[in-house]
C-alpha cells in the first residue's frame, strides 16, 4: 500500500490510526472520569512538585496537617526519596499516618499541631477527618461539602516550625514546607519566623473565599510570599462549589534567589 504522506514518507502522523485510538481512548475515559466528578490533568501535581524539588535540590519535606499521610504517599510514589517529617494532631488520622510512616525508614510522624507558638489548642474534628481545624467553619465550606461537618473536638498539642526545624537538625535551604491546616496557615507561617525567606519551597491552601473564619485569603498570603522573596511555581485546583466558582487552589511557592 502507498503512502499519502507528502514523498511517500510511511512515518506516522498526529493523523494516524494508532494516535487516532490513543485519543479516543482518552477521551472515552476523560468523560467517564467527568460523569463520576473526577478531574485528571495532563501531568500529576506530584510529578511536577517532585521535579521541582530535584531541579532546587530541596531533600527534606517538612509536612504539616499530613491527615493520614496522602501527600507523603504521593511525593514517594512520584520519586522523592528524601526525608519527611508529618506532623498531625487527631488521633484516628495520626494512627493510620504512623502505621504508614513506620514503614518508611526515611518519614517521620509526629502527632502534634503547628501554630504561632507552643502550648496547646481545641481542634474541630470534622466528619470526613481532612476538613478538621481549628478554626470555625464558615457556611461557604459547609454548603460546598456538608460531609465535612465538625462532629467532635478534641484537645491538641502545638509546635512551631522553628523548633521542628530546631529539634530535627533541618537545612531551611534544602526543605519544601508543606502547610495544608484548613485556614490556619497564617499561624503556621508566624512560627516559622525568620525562617520564611530561608526555606527553599513553601506550599500553601490558598482560598479566594473565607471557607474558615478569619482565615487569610489568596491574595494575602500571595503578597505575603511575595514580599519574602518567592514566586509561584504551580498551582493546583481545589475545591469548587456548586455554581462552579472555584473556592480554593494549593501553590506551591519557590525562592526567586534559586532561580
């Protein structure tokens, strides 16, 4: 059989029957994933943090509000190999959070909460475990995912980020600081101190409406960022409510100094 392609070239083309397939097979499964609200994207967010922390030789993970351990989970499954220490306050969450980490020579959990100083704070336990904070939540939060309803509290102990970089001999400079505490991260990031501008990767929630109350909002804690020295790098699609707006999106923020 004769090619069609211009001088008789028999190469294959975009237009060719097995790409053909190959994107029709993606779009059948594209929509089957969009008729069960499940989003895909072109490349796992995993994937391009982990190359982000190899390209910046950032080898330690400072993981703080781990859950059960999902974002550990992810980064070793996309190839980080480095350290990680997760902090998580709950006592379900840690339990399965250290049954994990206890199989991991390189990942440590600790159960405790991260704020502004040390001491002890009530946190507010939420019936899907993930959404617990110890901020309230707002009706924003609540009309978007009623299965993240507060369901008990329960007393907690607190650290901050310069002690854990303290008491775990961390280099700022080769450390991602991961903060997903559910509107607390304004806290979080006040009990880091001098060591914003210091460490080499920050990821932040950013909400763009109050999901709890008197969180700060992603314009804030972009000019914060911004005003010490880091530039975003990704962001990641969160949340959005049932009108479509989107609520919320993870960054991941770089130092401009690396760059």
């Amino acid at each position: 059989m004769k090619s069609h392609e211009p001088g008789g070239n028999a190469h294959m083309t975009d237009q060719s029957l097995t790409n053909r397939t190959r994107e029709t097979g993606k779009l059948w499964l594209r929509r089957a994933l969009q008729r069960a609200d499940i989003e895909i994207g072109r490349g796992p967010y995993a994937s391009r943090l982990v190359k982000t922390l190899q390209s910046r030789r950032l080898d330690t993970m400072l993981d703080i509000g781990a859950n059960v351990g999902q974002y550990a989970v992810l980064t070793r499954s996309a190839g980080f190999s480095g350290t990680i220490i997760s902090c998580e306050p709950l006592d379900g969450a840690f339990d399965e959070l250290n049954q994990r980490a206890s199989r991991d020579e390189c990942w440590t959990a600790l159960k405790t909460a991260v704020g502004a100083e040390p001491g002890t704070a009530t946190i507010n336990v939420s019936q899907n475990s993930f959404s617990s904070s110890i901020r309230d939540m707002t009706a924003a939060h609540l009309d978007t995912a009623p299965q993240s309803r507060y369901i008990a509290t329960e007393e907690v102990p607190v650290t901050t980020v310069r002690d854990l970089v303290t008491s775990h001999d961390l280099d700022p400079a080769r450390t991602l600081l991961k903060i997903d505490t559910q509107g607390f991260e304004g806290e979080v990031l006040r009990g880091a101190g001098d060591l914003i501008g210091q460490v080499g990767a920050i990821q932040l929630e950013l909400s763009f409406v109050e999901l709890y109350d008197g969180q700060l909002l992603f314009d804030e804690l972009v000019a914060r960022m911004s005003a010490d020295g880091y530039r975003i790098q990704q962001l990641e699609p969160g949340i959005s409510d049932r009108n479509g707006r989107m609520l919320q999106v993870d960054g991941l923020f770089v130092r401009l100094a690396d760059d």
